[in-house]
C-alpha cells in the first residue's frame, strides 16, 4: 500500500524518534535509581500500536536503523514496535497489544543495574559476569514492580522473555506450557532483533539468515507454530532486506 504507507511515514519517523528519546530517559533515571514514568510508557505504547494499525510497514521499516552505540534503549524500541506488529497480526485485541506493547518496551529495563563495563564489554564475558547478565529479568521484575497499577502481564515479560521452550532458559527454567503468552512473543522478537542487530562484541546477520536459524531451532527455544507465524508475519525477506 504505497499511498498509505507515504501517507503514514512522517508521523512513524516523529514517534519513533520521540520513543527513542523517551526511552533513553527511562533507561538513565533507572540507571540514577529514580523511578519510572509509566504513565508515560503507557501513552507511548498506545501510540505505537495505533500508528501500526495504520499501516505496519512505515514503523517496521524504522526498525532496521540499527545503532550499536545506543543498543539497549534501540533494542528496547524496535523489540516493542516488531513485539506490537506480531501481536496485531496473532489477533490480539487491543487492550493486549497495549499490555503487550508495554511489557516490550520495558523488558530490558533491568540491565539498568549491570555494571556498565559489563554491558558494553567488547569481548566474551567470563563466567561471572555472564551470571551477573543473566540476572537482569529478576532485577527488571523487581523495578517494575515497584510501581502500581502496572498489569501483569508487563512485569512477566520482564521476568520471562529469557525463557526457552524446552526449559534451557533462566531465569526460573520454565518448560512449555508453563510460559506466558505474551512473553513468549516478546521472546521471539527480543531474540530476532538481537541477532540482527550489531553490539559491541557481535556483527548482526541479515533479516533473512535469522529467520533461517529461528526456524532451525523452533522447538528447542520457541513453539514452532509461533515461529513459522513470526515468519509469516515478516515474510521471508522482510521489509528493509536486500534481495
């Protein structure tokens, strides 16, 4: 839909740059230890969601503007927008994709409390710090906790996105059925856009080879049903892809 998607371009560009910014707020007051604006965050996830109804591609195409020097608050922006266009096309309705949208955004928030050499190393972490990293969804659940009224959805894709399918995950090893909905799917694009993206220590791979790995290893880290639905979702080569 050219004309829609022209059409939606120029309010997805001033959204996802006011999100950005937003959530790079959020990130320093946690990292100061102030507390957080969800209010705010939940005014920004309706947005996003409604700007998505509109016409998907215009949002989705922002995502692909990957900057290693800013990762976290982009990979919390793009896993919310991709985390919000799944969910639409899952047919949640749309007081989900709002808890969905939310949970999304505020799902790395506790890697607010990693040591900063730790985050941004430029190589392998050692064992140690590997298990202090693996301690940012309890330490994000803890935050989000910590403010009323939050659904609680949000605060199990917190504790949740690290989790696997086949119980290899953390931080509690849930298996299977025993998974959230919701943070299964915020897994699935957590996952995604992390390997596409490029960090300090790791060369992103394309759209495209990721879903190939995805798929490769559905059943040991994500329902396979769920997977080929991401795939459907994106298409084979997803927008913003070189073929």
């Amino acid at each position: 839909d050219k004309q829609g998607f022209t059409e939606t371009l120029p309010e997805s560009i001033m959204l996802y740059s006011a999100a950005k910014d937003y959530i790079g707020s959020v990130l320093d007051d946690v990292r100061m230890g102030k507390s957080i604006d969800t209010g705010g965050a939940r005014e920004l996830a309706d947005r996003l969601a409604d700007n998505i109804v509109k016409n998907e591609n215009a949002m989705v195409w922002l995502t692909q503007l990957k900057n290693r020097d800013e990762y976290t608050s982009m990979h919390s922006l793009n896993v919310c927008v991709l985390s919000l266009l799944f969910g639409r096309f899952l047919g949640l309705k749309e007081e989900e994709l709002c808890y969905l949208g939310l949970g999304a955004l505020l799902h790395d928030i506790g890697k607010m409390q990693i040591p900063g050499e730790i985050l941004n190393k430029p190589g392998r972490l050692d064992s140690e710090e590997a298990a202090l990293m693996r301690r940012h969804p309890e330490l994000g659940h803890v935050i989000l906790k910590g403010h009323d009224g939050l659904h609680p959805a949000v605060l199990e894709i917190a504790l949740s996105h690290h989790e696997r399918y086949d119980g290899s995950g953390y931080p509690r090893g849930l298996k299977g059925k025993a998974l959230n909905s919701y943070a299964l799917i915020v897994s699935v694009i957590d996952f995604y856009d992390a390997v596409t993206s490029d960090r300090a220590y790791y060369i992103g791979i394309s759209p495209h080879e990721a879903l190939n790995m995805m798929y490769a290893a559905a059943a040991k880290n994500f329902p396979k049903e769920l997977v080929e639905s991401f795939i459907q979702c994106l298409g084979i080569y997803p927008i913003g892809s070189l073929v």
